[in-house]
C-alpha cells in the first residue's frame, strides 16, 4: 500500500527557550484505500503514524 502523508513542522522561540511544533496528516482516498469509513479511517492513521515514527 502506497501510504501517502504530509508532516509540517515549525520552529519558534517563547522567551529564550526554543520550541518546535510538528504535525503528521495521514490520507486515505475512496474507493482506492477502502470502500468503508471505517476503513478509510484506519488507512490514514496508519499513514499518519508512519509518517510521525519514520
């Protein structure tokens, strides 16, 4: 399965201390990834987590 994902990331300061701020987004199309909500749901979580761990 060809897992498609998105990560944004963001670096900034409060004060003197450094903060950097992530996101992962998992994506999941109907019908090609799944034909049931469920499904589709799972797809993306699975791409998402992926994504965030690699």
């Amino acid at each position: 399965m060809d897992f498609k994902k998105a990560t944004f990331k963001y670096e900034l300061s409060i004060g003197d201390v450094p903060v950097t701020l992530d996101a992962s987004i998992g994506e999941a199309a109907y019908p090609t990834d799944g034909d049931s909500l469920e499904t589709l749901i799972l797809v993306a979580d699975d791409a998402m987590y992926i994504q965030k761990y690699t």
